[in-house]
C-alpha cells in the first residue's frame, strides 16, 4: 500500500468495485460435493503476523494413505477472487519435512491487495473454502472453512521518555502504524485511542491511574504527564505500558509495548564542605557546614536546595545523618552526634534527590572506638626497675584491626602530676599483649593509652610500688698498702631506711673486688651484717684493686646503690 494511503470505507467500496470489474472470475461458488466420512478438512486460520498467509489441516481415515491434495478458494460471497490449486505441506525450522497434515499458503505466495499486485479488492474478510483428496481418490470439500482477516494489524512503537530537572514527569510517546497484509506496508493510523499505564507504583504510595492519548495524523502519540519523584528514580525498572485495541472492518487487533525509563537528566550542581573538627569522640557533636554553586552560572549560589550530610558509623551505611536545605547564598550547616564503631569515621555530603547532581563530597573526621587498657602483671625489681604488662583493645568491638601501632604509657605520679617513663605497643587486635619498663625506686604507677584518631583514651587504675632503701656506710679496707699474698678485712655499716636511716641486722652481705684497670667486679667472699648492722669480711689480696661491700634486696629491700664508691687498696 502507498505510505499516503489512509483506509477509509470510501475508499474500501471505491477498491471493492473497481477489483470486482477488472480482476475477479465472476462464479457461483459449486455445491459441495457428498461428504466423505474417510477425508477430514479442519478451520482454516489466518496468520496473524502476515495476514496474507493461511493453513489448514487435513487428514484420511482410509487404510494405508494419505492427503495428496489440497487446494483452496478465498471469495467474497458467490465470488471467487482468488483460486489456490495447491496448498503445500507447512514446514519449520525445527522441522524441514513438509507437514502431512498441516497444509499452509507460502508467505512468498501471500495474498495481495489489486494495488499491490494481488487479487484481493479491500481490506476486510473472506470466505475461506477448502478441497483435500488423498491417495485412494477419497475427496472432501468444506465450504467456508474459515475466514481470512485481511485487515491492517495494528503495531505500537514506544520511544523512550527522560524526565528533566526542570520537567519532573514522564511522557510516553510513540507512533501506531497498521500493518497490511501481504504487501506489509506500514500505514499510519489515525485518532486512534491508546492508552498508557505505569507499571509500579509511585514511591509516596500515591495511586498512578492510566492517561489516554489519541494518535495524530501521522500515527504520532504523546501521554499526558506521569509524575516521576527522586524517590521513583531510585526503582530499577521503572516500566510503562502502551495498549491499542481495535476492531473495524479494516483494522483489527490488540497490541503493547513496553518501555522502561533508565535516564533523567538532572541539574548539575558544585558542592563544597568542611567540618569543624577533624576528630570527634562517641557522643560529640560535629558541625558540618558547605555551600552549592552552579557551575553553568558562573558559581551563582544555588538556594533552597537539599543536601544529605553523613557522619560514618559502626557499620557501613549507618552513622548520623541529616538532610539540610541551602540558604540564599548557597550554604548550609548540619550538626550531627559523633557515633564510634569499628567502620566508623569520615563525613560524606550527598545529594538525595536524584534530580539534582554532584559528585558526593568526603572529607577526613576520625571518630575513635571507645578503648580498654588493662594491668596484668607488674613488680619492682632489688635492682630498682619497674615492669609492668597489659593488654590493649577496643572496648565494645570485637577484634577490629588495628590501622596503625597503639602505643601505651607507663606513667608515674611526680610531684602531684603524672609522667611517662616508658612505653609498650600494641599492633594486632590478636596480640594486644604489652610490656613497659623502666628505672625506678617506687611510687604510684598506672598504665594509660592517649586518643588517637583509631582509639579513644583509657587507662588503668593506680597501683603503688614499694621497696626500702639500703645503704652500706663507713666503708674501709685494709691494711694499706697490703703485702703480696696477704689478706685485706673490709669492714662497713649496712642500714635500712624506714622513718630514718637505721642499721639492718642480720642481712647478707658480699665482698666484691675490682681489679685495677677492670670494669668488671668479682665476688670475693660472703656473710651477713650482725646485729648492730656492722660487716667485716675478709679475703685474700691477689693485686692493687678497689674493694666494697653490696646487700642485694630481698622482696621488700632494694640492692645498695652499685654506684657506691668502693676502697683502692696497693698491694706491695
């Protein structure tokens, strides 16, 4: 059909008579034949995607055969208009051995109207009868055997629909063509109806009922709005169905299209943002203040716009958040409570309309996980070192890992303020045991882990460690010089301190000599202080060295200071 031609009952009679006067063979359709019980004829039936095309089924009851023949005559009351003298074995794909029952018009032979070449007058239906024979000669003829729907099939094109910034609905438009059997020429149809239906329901639960559209000259369509939220964006198959039906003498038919709506087009906007701290402990507020320009206007502040502002939180996508409007110049400021968990940490300003568009800005803002630090074991050594052991973590996570090395302070109160005095680490959520030591000769201790942007503070409670002091006093050894081979006798004082310096009977002693040139002292003899605390103890000279007397502690005393002076004695 020519792509101008519109069907009309004008022009269906115009077409009707003039095909009648040219190309029919005038007839009166025969009187069927006396029915042969051993042949069968079924309905004959109009493809519906090329409606110039139909098949039959036949079949034979005889013994041993089978359809040789079947032929066919499409009429328009008593008037033959087309003769088919053999209709073929239907074939598919799945299946190229022609059918022995299945008999179909090849789409190569489709019937055609008188303007394409064919010998069907107008759109419309006919009469379809139908003649099979088997291979004994048994013959059946059935009369009007099934219709030929020779009408335009009508067909829906939908183009896709984008929501906008500025135009927040959806349009579906698109265009409606029938197409004509035989020739398949695509005519376009018009003032038809179409109606259009969303799929899902809007995101705020509103009801969205079907609009209906008409097509235009050209088959052209366009529905009335559908309004489309940021919310709605956010489905993943936002869908729309567009329904034609009609039933005329020369359009017949249902069909659909479907159409999702994958892209809108947004405003594009700038936004920038910082917060007031860069650290903020469980429980804080943090401040969060930005502004939003529009880079298409020369960075013209954007006003009452919304901004979602988010604090990271104990898991991913929880934390505190709040959803702020610009102001007149573009800015905004969002206060929000700090929240600590093991994924918690830094603050994010996102868009939470879909129609407005920026690149969700980050910024750095540790929140610590709330921390224990806990005493193990711990001593003061003779010797005057304290060691002390603990472990390190979280307090309420389990195992989190440790970004970098927690490190611990073992501190001494002085003077009323504390003082670090040495330091463990910890590394590893697995192995959070830690050992500080350090030079001491007793006080108040505690162990304590200063905020970092990974752990809160925490601390351990005191604990007091104590020894007594001792001393040796009143040190002298002789004779001197002493004779090669003879003997010196060291005598001295040992004493303790409580309230005052007092003597310390009855406690191991050692007499240790360091010879001349020597760093190292050898212990020369032992024995205990008697009870006035005074030591004599007495070993033989092997050279010129310096000689002294030490008391190493028990568990409540410290040694005597090893950096006591000693006595230089010559030997001649």
């Amino acid at each position: 059909m020519r792509a101008d031609l519109r069907p009309s009952r004008a022009l269906t009679a115009g077409l009707a008579a003039a095909a009648l006067a040219a190309t029919t063979l005038a007839v009166t359709a025969a009187p069927a034949t006396a029915a042969d019980p051993l042949v069968g004829i079924g309905r004959a039936l109009t493809d519906d995607t090329q409606r110039g095309v139909f098949q039959v089924t036949a079949w034979t009851d005889a013994p041993q055969a089978k359809i040789t023949k079947v032929s066919a005559q499409v009429r328009q009351g008593d008037t033959v208009l087309v003769d088919i003298p053999s209709l073929p074995g239907a074939t598919d794909p799945w299946s190229p051995t022609p059918s022995a029952t299945t008999f179909r018009l090849p789409d190569a032979a489709a019937l055609k109207l008188v303007e394409d070449g064919g010998r069907i007058p107008a759109l419309g239906t006919y009469a379809i009868d139908v003649t099979a024979t088997d291979s004994l000669g048994n013959k059946q003829t059935r009369t009007d055997a099934g219709q030929l729907d020779f009408r335009l099939r009508p067909e829906i094109t939908l183009v896709p629909t984008k929501p906008t910034y500025a135009d927040r609905n959806a349009r579906p438009s698109g265009t409606v063509v029938g197409i004509q059997p035989g020739s398949g020429d695509r005519v376009a149809l018009a003032d038809l109806p179409v109606t259009v239906k969303r799929l899902d329901p809007p995101r705020d639960g509103t009801q969205s009922p079907p609009q209906q559209a008409v097509t235009d000259a050209d088959g052209r369509f366009t529905s009335p709005p559908f309004p489309i939220s940021s919310a709605d964006l956010n489905i993943s198959n936002l869908s729309f169905w567009a329904t034609v039906t009609a039933d005329t003498s020369e359009l017949h038919g249902t069909v659909t299209d479907h159409l999702s709506v994958y892209q809108h087009e947004p405003r594009k906007v700038a936004v920038t943002a910082t917060a007031d701290k860069k650290r903020a402990l469980d429980g804080e507020t943090v401040t969060v203040t930005g502004r939003m320009t529009d880079p298409a206007a020369a960075g013209a502040p954007v006003a009452n716009h919304e901004v979602r502002v988010r604090l990271g939180g104990p898991t991913w996508g929880t934390g505190s958040s709040a959803v702020v409007r610009t102001g007149t110049d573009g800015r905004f400021t969002a206060r929000l409570v700090a929240v600590a968990g093991k994924e918690s940490g830094g603050f994010a300003v996102e868009s939470p309309d879909r129609y407005v568009e920026f690149p969700a800005h980050y910024g750095a803002l540790a929140i610590p996980l709330d921390s224990r630090t806990d005493l193990r074991t711990y001593g003061l050594s003779a010797d005057g070192r304290v060691t002390v052991s603990g472990t390190f973590g979280a307090r309420y996570e389990a195992e989190p890992n440790f970004t970098t090395a927690q490190f611990i302070r073992l501190e001494q109160l002085v003077g009323g303020a504390w003082k670090a005095i040495a330091w463990g680490n910890v590394n590893s959520a697995y192995y959070n045991e830690f050992t500080a030591s350090a030079a001491s000769r007793g006080g108040t201790f505690r162990l304590r882990h200063l905020t970092t942007d990974q752990f809160a503070e925490s601390s351990t409670g005191t604990l007091r460690l104590t020894r007594t002091e001792t001393r040796i006093v009143s040190l002298n050894a002789g004779p001197e010089p002493v004779a090669k081979g003879g003997y010196v006798t060291v005598t001295g004082g040992l004493q303790h301190y409580t309230d005052k310096w007092r003597a310390y009977a009855n406690a191991p002693v050692v007499l240790q000599f360091q010879p001349r040139g020597s760093t190292t002292w050898k212990q020369m003899a032992t024995g205990r202080a008697n009870a006035s605390g005074n030591v004599s103890l007495k070993a033989k000279v092997t050279g010129d060295g310096t000689w002294r007397i030490r008391h190493y502690g028990d568990g409540k005393h410290f040694n005597t200071p090893a950096t006591a002076g000693g006595d230089y004695v010559d030997m001649r």
